[in-house]
C-alpha cells in the first residue's frame, strides 16, 4: 500500500487539456486541495487573474533537492517576494460528455 505524499506538489496533467499541473494540500488545520498551473505570473497578471475563487499562491523550494511547495499569500507576504508565483488552473478544453 502505497502512503499519501506529506510534502511538495504532486506533477501531473489536466484530465481534459493535457496541461501540466501542480497539485498539493495546502494548510495544516483545514487544508485546500489546490490544482495550479506551474507557469510563473508577472505581477500584471497577478492582478488580472485573481478572483475571489481563485487565489494566487507562492511557489518556493526549501533548498535546491526539495520539492516545489505552494503557500499562501497573505497581508505579511512580503511584495518583493523573489520566488515565482501561480495561480489554480482554469481548463481551457470544452466538455467532451453530457454530464
């Protein structure tokens, strides 16, 4: 039996578009199930696509052998952050069943 990943971002791709993906619970308390895009957004397109359901979270890695891992954007983060910044992932690909 295989054990649930603890750490860093799951790599895999959007069942409909084929785009690849970053997936991971994010959060100790009560956790979201993000599924991000791995391209980084300039801050223009930060502000373009945030929404109220659609967060835009901070992409860093701990040091250079450890996984990618997704935090939240909060008031403290700082605005000069140099890590790359994603947002969840919006399928482009039309619905290919009924239901």
């Amino acid at each position: 039996m295989s054990r649930p990943r603890a750490t860093g971002a799951a790599d895999s791709r959007c069942p409909s578009c084929a785009a690849p993906l970053l997936t991971q619970w994010v959060g100790t308390v009560a956790a979201l199930k993000v599924v991000a895009d791995p391209r980084p957004l300039t801050s223009e397109q930060q502000i373009a696509v945030r929404e109220p359901n659609r967060l835009v979270w901070c992409l860093y890695r701990a040091s250079a052998h450890s996984p990618p891992r997704l935090r939240w954007i909060t008031a403290s983060h700082p605005p000069t952050c140099d890590h790359p910044h994603v947002t969840e992932h919006r399928c482009t690909a039309e619905p290919t069943t009924l239901f």
